[in-house]
C-alpha cells in the first residue's frame, strides 16, 4: 500500500492514531504531524528548486503552496485509501465521511514517522514518489488552476468571445527552447508571458490575462 516497509511497527500506529482515539495527546500522530509537515515542505522545495532552475522565487513559491496544500495531502491519503486504517475516536466518522483535514494530517504524520524509520533517503523517496505528479499538474497549471479554463470561461461571459494564443517570440536552443504568448480576446491582445514550452506560456499568458481584466498585477513579465 505505501511502498516502505516500516521496521518499526509502533511508529505507524502512531501515525495513524488520531488525538480522538488516542489513550492521551501525546500518543497520537499530532506529534509526528508537526515533523512531517517540516520534512514534506523542505523536500518539496529541494525538488523544485533542482528540477525548474529558471523559475523565480514567487514561481516556486505558488506551486509549492498547491503542492503540499491540505487538499493535496488528503487527496493522497485518499489514493492510499488511509482512512481505512485510522484510528479515530467515536464520533470522527469512517470512510468517505473521514474529515479532509483529518486525511491531510495523516498524510504529514506518516511522513514524519517513516523519516524516523527509515531516515532522510526513505522520507524523500515516498514524498517524491507521491508528490511527483502533483508537481507537474500544479506546474502545468491543472491542479485547480486551469488558467486558460478561467480566463476562457471569463471570456465568454463578459465577452462572448473565445480566447486565441499568439506565439511572438521564441528564443534558445531546438532542445531547450522559450515561447513568448500572448492571450488575445477579440481586438484586446493582453500582457504577453515566456514558458519554457507553449502549454506553460499560455497558462502564464491566460494568467497575467485574468489579472489585467481584474486589475491585478502582473504575475509573470515578459521581458
């Protein structure tokens, strides 16, 4: 089910012991809970930082933020099917009406005890192994944040219009190239955006489009 083994039984019980169905405070996950979340976001910054050298701080800064969100963390707990193997005090509910934010906190508490079974390596590998596609949808803006969705939809409500995407630049070479697009509704051309392959610079592009028509500032400078 996880993908790691624990030497330490105890450990995992604990992780999955919920304060309600706990003997005391201190023999539930809450503790466990409180290292994970470290372990989990530094992780997850390491990962970005290696894998998108070209992103800037406030770049790294929004995907990280989807990424070890609390919707993220239960939606994993979830895949893992956890709450089949919590241990809840009565009233907490079972299965599919396990609260969210009981789901997420599981997820951070079995970090936090895996990194105490087995280390930093075994931590990083289970994190990475099930953090790694959130990374990518959240880079590739499909993890709740469609923008080009958005801003059509936008469109067509204030506008009756469906927006088009523009290519006027590129730059670097065929194996690493940069796309410079434009979002475009009707005759209104917005604030253009680089990516590092069209679908990115067109997100970007619908983006900094919905926060020109919001009166936002620009998230992301073309030049």
């Amino acid at each position: 089910m996880l993908g790691y083994e624990f030497r330490d039984p105890d450990l995992l019980r604990e992780a999955l012991t919920h304060a309600s169905g706990a003997n005391h405070r201190l023999a539930s996950n809450e503790r466990l809970e409180f290292l994970g979340d470290a372990i989990l976001g530094a992780v997850v910054c390491e990962e970005l930082f290696r894998k998108y050298p070209d992103y800037q701080e406030g770049d790294l800064t929004r995907v990280k933020s989807i990424v070890v969100s609390r919707r993220t963390c239960a939606k994993i707990s979830e895949s893992l099917a956890l709450e089949n193997y919590l241990f809840l005090g009565k009233g907490m509910g079972a299965g599919d009406q396990t609260p969210s934010s009981v789901l997420a906190d599981v997820f951070e508490s079995l970090i936090g005890a895996i990194f105490l079974d087995g280390g930093a390596p075994a931590a990083q590998q289970f994190i990475i192994g099930h953090m790694g596609p959130e990374i990518e949808a959240a880079v590739e803006g499909s993890n709740g944040l469609n923008y080009k969705s958005n801003l059509q939809q936008a469109a067509q409500r204030d506008f009756g219009e469906t927006p088009t995407y523009l290519l006027l630049d590129e730059k670097g070479p065929d194996h690493s190239k940069c796309f410079k697009i434009s979002a475009q509704i009707g005759a209104n051309r917005y604030a253009p955006a680089w990516g590092r392959n069209k679908k990115e610079a067109e997100q970007r592009a619908a983006l900094n489009a919905l926060c020109q028509l919001a009166g936002s500032p620009l998230p992301y400078e073309s030049d």
